[in-house]
C-alpha cells in the first residue's frame, strides 16, 4: 500500500497531467479553473495530495497568471526543455524561461520525445542538468515499447534508460527528482499495465536508484505510474508500495474524470 495503516503515505503522491499538444491558451485556462473550482467544491486537500498540469508552452503564461492571481494551490510544468540556457537555438524554450514563468516542473524524454523527436539519453541528460541549473524539478520519463516487452526484457531496458539519462545528477539533486514509469504499449491506447505490473517496475526503478544514490534518496524519489489511467483504474495501481503518483494523458483533458483521478481515495468512479 501507498499509506501505512495510519493512513500517512511513504511519500506525497503526485497527480500529473500532460495535456500533450492539446488546448490553446483559452481553453487551456478554462480547463485549469475547471479543475480548480471541481477540486475546490471537494475540499481536496493539496497539501496531502499534489496536483500538477503540463499544458502547451503558450499556455504558461496564462497559467501562471491564474494560478498566482487565484491563489490556486495547482503546481505546473512544461513538456520540455532545450538542454541549452540562450542563444541561436531557434524553436527551442530554455528552463531559465520555464523557471521565470513559475514552473515547478519539466517533462523529460517523455517517449514521444524519444520516438518523435529521435532523443537520446545523452541529451536527456543534458536536459535533466539544465533543469536543475535553474531550479526547475525535472519528471524523467521512461518506459519500454510492446517488442521489448513481449522480449521480456522490459526491466533492463528501463533501468538502461534511467541509468543514461541521469548521467551527471548528483545524489543532492535527485532528492527532488520524480521518474515516471510510462510503458509505450500502454499510452493512449486503453491498455493499462496491470497494478503489478506497475509496481514491478517502479520498484526495479527504486531499487537502481538506491545503487546510485542511496537508500535515502532512493526513498524520496517519487516514481509515478502512466499509461492509460482512468478515475476506474487509478485507485488499484496507487495501492501499489512503489507506485507514488501518476501522470495522466487523455483523461486529465475532462476537469471532472481529473478530479476524480486527484481524488482516488474517495474512490470517486465517473461513468
Ligand atoms: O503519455 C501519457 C502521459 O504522459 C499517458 O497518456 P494516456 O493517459 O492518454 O495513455
């Protein structure tokens, strides 16, 4: 289980979701007081359980400008980084931006990133270092395609992705980190990896993590579960020991199917 019997948990769970490259700036902040006005109207409690949105880069300012003018205790983040701070990089966002526009946190290597985008560890590396240069939490993704799965060789591959993208972090800076396991075959297609599945490897990925940084830090890192969640879903695979949170595709789009994925306690089901 997530909590112990007194109900504390071993770490505050963390509700994300990536909004992907959906919802311009306006629709975005409707979204954003949606989700707000729902979790409000529930008394969610934000210090108990952490709420994060990764809109679009055009929408950061306006999010910034509703979460600091309402107050709301939302934290957000960017999808992605340049591993470079200024200069003749055109398109690219560089995490000093990020950080003056108030983000808590950036994605890393999310696997469209990896498949789209052609990144490799090595500049996921480089990306996770320009984060902390400034002070922006990074939530390094990784996860193996349906080959490498039905190869069985889901784990190596994983902890292969984890171990060169973090190249570099010292064990201060990973006291912060997030990691969210996101299996390929399971993103955006209804597929969820089973809650032991999730817990397999969340645990592997805790495990390496120790062997890099300690049993201390190890113990801080928050390491989330993605991949097709839903409010019907989310509340087995939080069960598990080593799964801390989850980052949310397609369903953190509907304020109210969100809010009851940040609820999962309740066991808040929308039909
Ligand atoms: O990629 C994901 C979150 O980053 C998961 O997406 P879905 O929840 O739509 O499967």
């Amino acid at each position: 289980m997530t909590t112990s019997t007194n109900g504390v948990f071993d770490r505050k769970p963390l509700i994300a979701g990536n909004w992907k490259m959906n919802m311009d700036h306006v629709q975005g902040i409707t979204l954003l007081q949606k989700l707000a006005w729902t979790l409000a109207d529930a008394e969610h409690d934000f210090d108990r359980v952490e709420v994060a949105v990764f809109p679009p880069f055009t929408d950061l300012r306006g999010v910034q400008t509703l979460t600091m003018g309402d107050n709301l205790p939302v934290h957000y983040g960017a999808q992605d980084l340049s591993a470079h701070d200024s200069g003749a990089y055109t398109g690219e966002i560089s995490g000093q931006f990020l950080s003056r526009l108030g983000c808590s946190y950036v994605l890393v290597g999310h696997s469209e990133r990896r498949a789209i985008h052609g990144e490799t560890n090595e500049l996921l590396a480089a990306k996770i270092a320009a984060a902390y240069r400034h002070g922006v939490t990074p939530v390094l993704c990784v996860g193996e395609g349906l080959d490498i799965r039905q190869a069985g060789t889901h784990v190596e591959y994983t902890l292969e992705q984890l171990r060169g993208s973090l190249a570099g972090v010292t064990a201060e800076q990973a006291e912060t980190l997030v990691v969210a396991y996101e299996p390929v075959w399971a993103i955006g297609t209804g597929e969820v990896a089973g809650p032991k599945d999730a817990q397999e490897l969340c645990a592997a990925i805790r495990v390496e993590l120790a062997k890099l940084f300690g049993d201390e830090v190890a113990g801080k890192v928050r390491v989330l579960y993605g991949g097709s969640v839903k409010a019907n879903n989310v509340a087995q695979i939080l069960a598990e020991k080593d799964v801390d949170g989850v980052l949310v595709g397609g369903a953190s789009l509907d304020a109210g199917e969100f809010a009851n994925i940040v609820r999962f306690e309740h066991h808040l089901v929308t039909e």
